[in-house]
C-alpha cells in the first residue's frame, strides 16, 4: 500500500479560490500546513468528496475517485476513507461501541473480507479506549472522544485517513494525552495519513511530508527536512522557521543532563524519562543558533555542531538573514543579523561551527 | 333522550380521536420531506415554501376551509379529479375532512422538526457520510434519531391541533353524526341547545386532554419550548 496519492482541485469560494496539484507519498503522514484561510480544510475536504471541484482529480494509486475530466466523481459515502473533524462529532445517540460500529457495519455488508483491515478490540487497544466501550459519548473528555472518532474512522476500513486539525479543539493536556497515540498510528498504520495543522510543533513532531499552503495555493511540498529547511519561503512561514532533526539517546549523564546522537554531533538536552537508544525528534529553530568561525569553549552553550554554509537569503525582518547549513547531511537554519553575516564572511562552502541556544524535544 | 346525547358524545369524541390519530400520522409521512428540505435547501424558493406552510397560523381557518370547499366541490379541480377517478366529491365526508385537518395543522408539525434538522446541521451527516453510509442510510441512521425531540412535539402538537379544530370542521365536514361531528362540534351544538351539563363534560375534558398534552410537552422535553 504505497500508492502515490495525487490530488489536484481547483474550486472558487467567493473571494477565496483553492488551487492545487499535489503529488503525496503513499505512506506515512503527510501534513497540509498552513495559517487560517490558507485552504487546507477546503483541501482535505474535497479529498474527501465533501466539497466537490468542478475542475478535480484525485487518486490513490490507480483507484480513481474523482475525475472531472471524465466527469466521475465518486461520492464520498462509496469512498473507502477515514476522516477525523475537528470536533469529534460522535453520533450522541450511539454509545461509544456502537459509534465505533457505524462504519464498520457498512463496511462488512459492502466490502470483501480482505478488505477489513482492523478488528474492534484491536483498534480500542490501539487508542487506549478499550475500557469506555459501553459508555455514553456525553461521559468522554475531549481527548477520549478524538480518540474513539480516530477509532471509528479506522474501523470503516479506510485506504486513506483524513485528519482535520483533529487537537486543535483541546488544550494543551489533551493535546499531550493524544499526541502519542497518533505517533503509535504513525507506526502501526500502513495507509498515508493527511493531517491538516496549523500547529509547527504538531506537524514537526508528526509529519513526514509536508505541504505549506498560502491562500489556496501550494507553497511548497516535500519531505519534511527539505521543506523546513528551504529559505525562500513566504514571509508567513519564516518567523517559525527551523528545521527538525532525529537523534537517539545516546546516555542519561550523571548532571542531570542527557545526551542526543545525530550525524552532527552530541546535542545535550534536560535529563529525558525514556531509555537510551530511543529515537527522538527535536525542533531547532532558526532563531535559537547563531554562527561562529571558531569553535566557543569559553561559552555557556553547550551544543556546539560544525557545519558548511549552503546558501542564504533575506528575511522579512530588515536587517536580518537566513543562513542554510549542512551538518554531517542534516540540514540546520540560523537567523542572524547582515551585519555579522558581512563581518564572518558567510558565503557558500564556507566551514564554520553552529551554536544551538535551544532544543525543543518533540516526542 | 339521555342516552341518546351520551351515545352522541362518545361517538364524536371516537370520531375526534379517529381523526386526530389519523392526521398525525400523515402529517409525519407529508411534513417529515417538508421539513427536510426547509431545514437544508439553499434554493430561493425556501421562503416561498415556508411561507406556505406556515400560511394557516395566521389565517382564519374558514379563510382555509372555503378555498379548501371551493377546490374540493363538484366544479373545483380536485373535485373534478376525485369523480373523474369514481371517489365522489369529498366535502362533507371523513375523508375530506382528514385533507383538510392535514393542511390546517401542517405548520405546526413541520416547525419543530424543521427546527430540529437545522439544530442537528450538515456535519454529522458529513460524518456519517465519511462512513459509508448513504444520503438515504444516514437520513434514517443519524438524521431521524438526532431529530427525535422535534418528531416529539410534532406530532404532539399536530394531534393536539386537530383535536382541537373547529372552523374548518365546519366549513369542510359539516356536523354529520359519527361522520364528521368532531368533540368541538358536538359542545357548540351542546350550547346552543343549552345543554350546559353536557357541554361541560366535553369542554371540560377537552381542557384537561390540552393540559395534559402541554405538560407532556414541557416536561418531556424542555428544549423544545420554543418549537410553540
């Protein structure tokens, strides 16, 4: 199940107009990021069949659901996806087992049995709501109720989940109290996830792919890293711009520190709970490094990682440039002045050390 | 002559019942489609509709019941229809007078049930939608059971309603014994003959029925007082 998704609409609304032609990997989460009004719902939306594109087409492999060429659009009740709202929406007039079965049961009257990708008691032990089966919806907290919408959108067997912005109505606690069962999905699931955010660190700690819309249109699409790390981005994106990088625990140090292994180097972080060896992802900001020709030891920054310029471009702050570095093949952003990109020279291939005022650990 | 009278009450309170049964049940069958298509139709004729429907809470019922006369006599287009097909003409008859309780008392079945559809919106049908299920599947599966209160005081209130018709009874079904002489009837004809003892039996046991509705109305389902 690796089938490229392709996805390309072109739908007036009014003032606004949603114009894209996407070309999404066939696994894994691909994010559609953007601030409000940028399209990503109405984008997620018409993958779903809810809003139809007079100009339209999508596929997953060689499945087509829409092609408006051919005049085919396949309602969404024939399509075989799951979509998550923002608001869970669970039927109040099912409990929580019969929610889950609601899908599932049209599922198995239309479906051939190799279809059925999921059983009940898996999915609730997947999303840790084995227990709340017979409850009613009105005795869920928010975070249990995303979880049993996600459960349900899994049961109907879908080869495509659609998640729209499915956190952004909780707070912080029941943010954290989901976000690792979407990391769980990201590793069990076999089926290409679409997760529409408005939410940097959601997407920096989730996605794989990531697509950056700005009012209706593509601004950029790629594999995470590569996007993070463009510097030709529009205005709206640069101001959180940073790129996200994966290291392993490497050891719990005796002062209360532990330290990270990626490519580049050591990067030493507050003492973490998990055992070594586990796998993180940290987000580090472009604003939070600045540059140096020779490496610090007189300084209180710890992290310290030597690097080669590749390129650099204003931003939209006067006065102030974007630097793109390569690190051992990982690439690295860092927002400084013109003024000391002037006075160290910053130029293409030049080698110089790359200071981390802070790492945010995202998993 | 004693009971006479009472054999006459019973039948018109029978009749009453028969026809209020009846009619509610038609007017679910007719204003659940209605009601449907107010609650969600982007279409300019919505208004117009509506305003339709909801046309006999204002007008006086025998305003309703003469046009109703007028279409439905010997020389009107429908009564032209219904003896070309060999029913006869239906002013004066039980069936004429369920027609016209089912027009008079539409508003206030297509009302709450509208309002109930516009409260339930378009995403939990998206959502069931999304599911698997079909427009059809996700009306009776998702729509209806989410509507239920408004079902509720629909038909409630269109029971209650046409119980407690008068005008229009005259106009279309006339005072026919055990055909079309309905409770209200029976009391106006009670009072004219000065009969006061018995007038009393049915007014009175037609404010306690009409109470008795209201409160199951209220307690049964306080959200949706404002479906009156």
């Amino acid at each position: 199940m690796s089938a490229e998704i392709q996805a390309s609409f072109c739908l007036p609304r009014g003032d606004f107009r949603l114009d894209v032609d996407l070309r999404l990997p066939g696994h894994g989460i691909s994010a559609l990021f953007g601030h409000s009004g940028s399209g990503k719902t109405t984008c997620l939306r018409a993958m779903a069949g809810l809003e139809r594109a007079a100009q339209g087409y999508f596929a997953i492999g060689n499945e087509v659901w829409q092609d408006e060429a051919q005049g085919y659009f396949l309602p969404p009740h024939q399509r075989a996806l799951g979509m998550v709202f923002q608001e869970a929406s669970l039927f109040a007039h099912l409990s929580v087992r019969r929610n889950m079965e609601y899908g599932q049961k049209r599922v198995l009257k239309s479906a051939p049995a190799s279809e059925r990708r999921f059983a009940l008691p898996e999915v609730a032990e997947l999303l840790g709501i084995a227990h709340l089966l017979e409850r009613s919806t009105r005795q869920l907290s928010g975070g249990e109720r995303q979880r049993v919408a996600i459960a349900r959108a899994l049961l109907a067997a879908p080869k495509i989940l659609l998640l729209d912005e499915p956190l952004a109505a909780l707070d912080l606690k029941r943010k954290l109290e989901i976000l690792p069962y979407l990391e769980r999905l990201h590793g069990e699931l076999s089926i290409p996830v679409i997760y529409v955010s408005h939410s940097p660190d959601e997407v920096a700690r989730l996605a794989d792919h990531l697509v950056l819309l700005e009012q209706g249109r593509v601004v950029a699409s790629g594999p995470l890293n590569q996007v993070l790390s463009r510097i030709d981005l529009p205005a709206a994106f640069v101001d959180d711009a940073g790129v996200v990088i994966e290291a392993r625990i490497a050891e719990h140090e005796r002062d209360e520190l532990t330290r990270l292994e990626f490519p580049g180097g050591p990067i030493y972080v507050s003492r973490r709970q998990e055992p070594t060896g586990t796998l993180l992802r940290c987000r580090i900001h472009a604003r939070d490094v600045s540059l140096t020709l020779v490496p610090q030891v007189q300084s209180s920054i710890l992290n310290c990682v030597s690097g080669t310029v590749l390129d650099l471009a204003p931003t939209n702050t006067p006065g102030h440039v974007l630097v793109r570095l390569d690190v051992a093949g990982c690439p690295l952003l860092a927002r400084i002045t013109r003024r000391s990109a002037d006075k160290l020279g910053i130029r293409h291939g030049l080698a110089l050390w790359a200071q981390i005022k802070a790492v945010a650990l995202l998993g | 002559m004693e009971s006479t009278a009472y054999s006459q009450d019973l039948a018109a309170v029978w009749l009453t019942l028969k026809l209020a049964s009846i009619v509610t049940v038609l007017l679910l069958i007719v204003g659940t489609p209605i009601a449907w298509w107010l609650a969600r139709t982007r279409s300019a004729y919505k208004g117009v509709i509506g305003a339709v429907v909801a046309l006999p809470l204002v007008l006086p019922p025998t305003v309703l019941g003469f046009y109703l006369l007028v279409a439905m006599g010997p020389n009107g287009p429908v009564g032209q229809l219904t003896q070309s097909l060999g029913l006869g003409i239906l002013p004066f008859t039980f069936t004429g007078l369920v027609i016209a309780s089912v027009f008079y008392s539409l508003p206030f079945v297509v009302q709450p049930i509208q309002n109930a559809f516009e409260a339930i919106g378009e995403r939990p049908l998206e959502v069931a939608a999304t599911l698997r299920a079909s427009p059809w599947d996700a009306f009776w599966s998702v729509a209806v059971p989410l509507a239920r209160p408004g079902f509720l005081s629909g038909a409630i209130l269109g029971f209650a309603h046409t119980v407690g018709e008068f005008g229009i009874v005259l106009m279309i079904g006339g005072n026919i014994p055990g055909k079309t002489r309905v409770v209200s009837v029976q009391i106006y004809d009670h009072v004219e003959a000065l009969e006061y003892t018995e007038a009393h039996w049915l007014a009175g046991g037609m404010l306690l029925f009409s109470f008795s509705v209201l409160l199951a109305l209220y307690t049964l389902n306080p959200s949706r007082r404002k479906a009156l």
